[in-house]
C-alpha cells in the first residue's frame, strides 16, 4: 500500500521531495557509498534542526501534527517555492473529513453563449482535465480539443498530442504538477481515481512524474504548438475559473506571424466565410448532458515522436 493509498500524503509528499535534493544542494559534502538518491532522513534532520527520530516519526504518518515553525525548517531544507510550501502546510493541516457528494460539473449556459462568440480557440475544462465544451476553432486547433476527451489522457497516450507539443516533457511535467494540485485533499474523488489509475498503468512517464510529487498552480502562459496544417504557433493562454470549471482561451499577438495562420486556420475551419477572427461568430459544441467519461483509449504510451522542424525551447506555460 502506498502513502497516499494509506492516507500518509504528507510522508509520501516529504520523501519524494527529499529524493530529489541532492547533498550539492543542501551545503552538504556528497560522501561516498549512498544507497538513496538525494538527502538521508537524518541528514535533512540536522539541517531542519529536529531529531532524527522526530523526522522518521513523520515520513512514516505516526506524527500528524507537526508545528508551522517545523514545517517551515522543512520547507526550507527541501528547497520548496511558494506554491510548494502552501501545499506543504495544507498536507498537515488536513483532517479528516465525510465523504463529498459528487457533484456533475456543469458548463453554464451563459459561457456556451460566450464560447460562440470568441473568436479564438476556446473550450472548457474540469478539474480532471476533461473538456466539456469548445468551439470550432479549438478543435481546428486540435481535434483533441473535442468534447469527451481528456486532455492527460491525449497527453500521454496519444502520439499525435506529443508531437503537437513543441515540449512534450515540459508539457507533462507540468501537466501532473497541476493535476496533483488540483485534487488536494479530494484524493477519493472517482474521477480522479479512474484517471490516475488509468494513466499509472498505461504511462512509465506518468508514474516517474506522479512519483515527484511536483506540485504547481493552474495559470496561463505562452504556448508554442506544431500544428500539422499551419505548422508553428506561439499564442498566449488564459484560464479562467467559472463557478466549478475553467474556460481556456488561446491568442496571438495582433497581427503577428501566428495571428496570420490563425487567420488561415479559420478560413480553413469555415470555407464558406473569410471572416477575420474579429468578427467571425463561431457555434459551440459541447459534450451531451456533460458525461465526464472519455472516449475509448488511444495508442498504448509512447515516445515523443521527433519534429522536423527541430527542437526549441518552450515559452513559460504548457499547451
């Protein structure tokens, strides 16, 4: 049984973070003849200023109730950000609670109206990454972007997503740190359960990522894509929370490079209008009666496959 199947997260979140300071990091010499990767318990014990045995007590869940002060030397020790500390803190400030009442997430009608009006590519997501809504130019943009699929699971399963990412392993990372922020302490949310299981089965790369621990703030970014029509494109992402789900939206700069193909992409999604997307009207699509369950399975997992055009590095952000 692993930590968070035992509901020791705050173990689980501890050892995984500490696999991956290395001595070099700490101020401390590397030694010789280390059988784990990173700190030793005792070693990150001297520097947080706790005893060895009070550390051991907390990695395997038999102390629960650490001080601020101490999680803080903790954070500290691991090198944690802002958003890691937060989330750090919120481990050991969980208690336990009754179980949530499922509750379907549901597309308002005002933001299918809203999604028939922008003029870029848009959809709408849930907490578990499924889409729930879009429109025609977010699925000229991707046909991933369709209602029904789940954009972790075209992430890690489907080559065409992979090569779509200028920065497949970027992306992912990313992706999965976002994730495991998102369920919190919601850990027996069904949706979360299938899609984690499902994933951990399928994809070595998500277990190897699942097992970090990497937590991050869902935010925007720049995005830079392959699209197999109109070739690159760098947009800027927006997400906005609305009520229980999050509207994406995609855009370039103003009359930039991929605000030209976006342009194209349009006309292409629309032959019987040139419109500009200033004043194009798209429809919207949206998954009947909002069934979270995604389509059958893609390919099995596998590599990124390798663009032509080279590799470059990605803009802040994922796709």
């Amino acid at each position: 049984m692993n930590d968070e199947e035992s509901g020791n997260r705050l173990g689980g979140y501890l050892r995984a973070r500490r696999e991956l300071v290395s001595p070099a990091q700490a101020g401390l010499p590397p030694g010789g003849n280390r059988r784990v990767p990173g700190l030793r318990r005792e070693e990150v014990a001297l520097l947080a200023g706790i005893s060895a045995d009070y550390y051991l007590r907390l990695e395997r869940g038999r102390d629960k109730n650490p001080s601020v002060q101490v999680l803080e030397s903790l954070a500290r020790v691991l090198g944690l950000d802002d958003v890691e500390r937060t989330y750090l803190l919120g481990l050991a400030a969980a208690r336990p609670r009754a179980p949530r009442r499922k509750r379907p997430e549901q597309v308002p009608a005002r933001v299918h109206q809203l999604l028939a009006q922008l003029p870029f590519p848009a959809f709408v997501e849930g907490r578990a990454f499924d889409v729930l809504a879009s429109n025609p130019m977010a699925v000229a943009f991707s046909p991933r972007l369709r209602p029904g699929h789940n954009r972790l699971r075209s992430l890690f399963l489907d080559p065409e997503e992979q090569a779509f990412q200028q920065d497949w392993t970027k992306a992912a990372a990313g992706f999965i740190a976002a994730l495991r922020t998102t369920i919190g302490d919601d850990t027996d949310n069904p949706r979360f359960v299938e899609i984690v299981g499902e994933l951990a089965l399928a994809s070595q790369r998500f277990r190897t990522l699942w097992a970090r621990h990497d937590v991050r703030n869902l935010d925007g970014g720049t995005a830079t894509v392959h699209h197999p029509v109109v070739g690159e494109l760098r947009l800027h992402r927006d997400k906005l929370p609305i009520e229980d789900v999050i509207l994406v939206v995609y855009y370039p700069d103003k009359d930039s490079d991929s605000d030209e193909k976006l342009r194209l992409l349009a006309a292409l999604a629309h032959p019987e209008t040139t419109a500009h997307p200033d004043t194009a009207h798209p429809e919207t699509s949206a998954h009947p009666d909002h069934a979270t369950a995604a389509p059958p399975g893609p390919p099995p997992d596998t590599a990124p496959r390798p663009s032509s055009r080279g590799h470059r590095a990605e803009g802040p952000g994922r796709a």
